[in-house]
C-alpha cells in the first residue's frame, strides 16, 4: 500500500507558529509558544513521517516471523503497546491495519 503524505525526508525550518484544535476541534494558531516549544514541535513535525514508516516496517517484520495470525493477538489486548501503536498506524494512515500491511 502506498501511503498519501507528502514523502520525506521533513526537516525543521524556522517556525514561527503552529496551528493546533482545542477540545472542541475549533483550529486556532498557537502564536504564544515559547522558542523551545515551538523548536520541539518543529522536531516532532519533521521525524513523524520517518516514525510512520519505522512502525509500519516494525509490524510487516513481526508478521512474516510470527505469521498472519499476529494481528489477531494483538487486537485482543487493547492495553498493549503493540495495539496502541497499530491504533496510532490507523489513525495515521487512515486505513485499517490489514490495509497498510499488504
């Protein structure tokens, strides 16, 4: 499956702002920020691609030594760190596991 996020590598620029929700998904421009915290989102920002790509791969390794039945094992502990981190893939992606895997 090819994913539909602009492809890296990201890297940090000079940040002046970032947008972020509140609670209710209202955007708003988060100008406020200090340096440190706006250099630190900028990190974030620029590795998450990279992250994506690295737990994706970490999952189609764990599946060929495991097998297919993995994904099953893993849905049936939510509080896993491993079900968090598909959970987390999902949401990235925005496809089901067995989706992102093929």
């Amino acid at each position: 499956m090819e994913l539909k996020h602009t492809p890296r590598p990201w890297e940090k620029d000079h940040i002046k702002s970032i947008s972020k929700h509140k609670n209710d998904n209202t955007p708003t421009v988060a100008d406020n920020l200090t340096l440190e915290e706006l250099e630190a989102n900028g990190r974030l920002i620029a590795s998450a691609s990279e992250m994506l790509e690295m737990m994706i791969n970490s999952f189609k390794q764990t599946k060929i030594i495991v097998g297919d039945n993995y994904i099953n094992l893993i849905k049936m502990d939510e509080k896993s760190d491993a079900y968090k981190m598909l959970k987390l893939i999902e949401k990235a992606t925005g496809f089901p596991i067995e989706e992102v895997l093929k």
